[in-house]
C-alpha cells in the first residue's frame, strides 16, 4: 500500500464510514431519498437498478461494448491498429449515470464510503475469472506521489484491495510507479499523448514477475493508454499475461 502502509487506508475508510453513520437512518448518498445498507456502499436499491453491467457485445480485446447484433468475439476499430501490452480489458458497468457520479465523488470529494458499492460491481463481475487459479496477483493503476499525497489515497488501489480480499489474489502496489504527472494533452495528438503516458510509469528495479499472471485494477478506463502503460512496465517486469479489470467503461 505504497507509502503510507494498509493501516493508514484501513484508519481512513473507518474515519469516512464514522462520519456518514452520524446520519441515521443511513439514506441513500445518491439521491438523499431512499434508505440505503452501508455495508452496500451507501447507494440505494432504486439507484442501484440504474446501473448498466457490460453486457456482449464488447470488443474482446479493449472492452468497449457496442450497439447492435454481433455473435462472436470481435475486436473494434479502434484496436485493430493498436498495439497494446495487456490481453484484454474488462469493465463491470458502464460509466454513466450513478456510477459516474459516484465515481467522481469518491475520487475527488474523498467520499470513501462508497469503496463497497463500487468494489462488489468489481467483484460481482471479476471473481468467476479471477478465482479460476489462472492469475497470480493485482496491480493497482499508480498516483504520482504528490496526487495521492494530496487526495490522501488512490482509489485503484482501495478497489484492488477489496477485489483482492474477496477473490483471493495478493496486492502489489509497489511493482510500478508513476514518475510524471501527465498534464492535460488535449491538444496532442494520439501518438504524442500515447508516448507522454507510456513515459509516466516506470518499474520498480529489482522486482521480477517472470512467468506470472497479473491483473492491471483501475476505477474507469476510457482510451486505455494510461492501463497499457502500465501493463507495458509489468511485461518488462516479465509478467506472462496481463489483463486489466475496470469498475466502469467509458465510451
Ligand atoms: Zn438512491
Ligand atoms: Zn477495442
């Protein structure tokens, strides 16, 4: 758990949970008008049924769903000339509506209690895959250490955390780092914005994955290059496999 150690995050989650369970009845943090179960995350049943899980059709390769009819595994355009270092993305719901919202709350406004709404949509989805014996440890999406200094956590690695304990598989959050924080790149092209990621992470020196399966863990994933990057350093590492699990995909 990086810098801080597990029981710094542990103290952290308890202290989020504390102050919510001041408000009792415990009401729903989406919508304010429904009871809702902390254990669940704080988001109530009404809110819950808004929720769309990634269904097939999805591009097998980079986990994007698409509209229509397709039977059979397809891959989309847009990996078709990509050249990416992890097997496959998959996403357990869609980023949109209450879980875009609660995402960027427990993100940005700290709102931690809802790791359990978001970490059982992770682990509703990603246990049958995971718990097949098949995959060896989880990776955490690394913060640069003045980001996660500044938002007190990172949020990939609460969920990695919480997808691990439930499936079984070891966390390692100190495989990679991220030595740059990357600015906004709007203005870049695809292939200089890709390069300026891929250069923000680096491996660890000295640690070695040779002939292991690993999972790459992040809350969403919209183009897939900062998970590629990632996914590039494990290989280098010399991870066998790597796959990536997301809670949510964005189009
Ligand atoms: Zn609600
Ligand atoms: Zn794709």
């Amino acid at each position: 758990m990086g810098r801080r150690g597990r029981g710094f995050h542990r103290r952290f989650l308890r202290w989020g949970e504390a102050a919510l369970a001041l408000a009792y009845p415990p009401i729903c943090q989406v919508c304010h008008e429904e009871r809702a179960v902390p254990r669940l995350g704080w988001v109530g049943p009404r809110c819950r049924r808004q929720v769309k899980p990634v269904r097939p059709p999805f591009c097998h390769r980079c986990g994007l769903p698409f509209d229509g009819v397709i039977t059979g595994p397809f891959e989309c355009g847009n990996c078709r000339d990509a050249d990416f270092s992890f097997e496959s993305v998959r996403a357990a719901v869609l980023a949109e509506g209450v879980v875009r919202q609660v995402l960027h709350r427990f993100k940005y406004d700290r709102a931690v209690w809802f790791r359990p709404f978001l970490g059982r949509l992770l682990v509703r989805a990603a246990r049958p895959g995971l718990s097949s014996g098949h995959w060896d440890l989880l990776v955490p999406v690394p913060l640069h250490p003045s980001r996660e200094r500044e938002r007190e956590f990172n949020q990939a690695e609460l969920l990695a955390r919480f997808l691990g304990s439930r499936v079984g598989l070891p966390v390692r959050a100190d495989l990679v780092e991220r030595i740059h924080e990357t600015p906004t790149q709007t203005h870049l092209g695809r292939e200089a914005r890709q390069e300026n990621v891929r250069r923000a992470f680096r491996a660890r020196p000295g640690c070695s994955l040779e002939g292991l399966s690993v999972v790459v863990v992040d809350d969403v994933l919209t183009t897939g290059s900062t998970t590629d990057a990632v996914a590039r350093q494990l290989r280098r590492l010399g991870a066998e496999r790597v796959c990536v699990w997301v809670v949510a995909r964005a189009r």
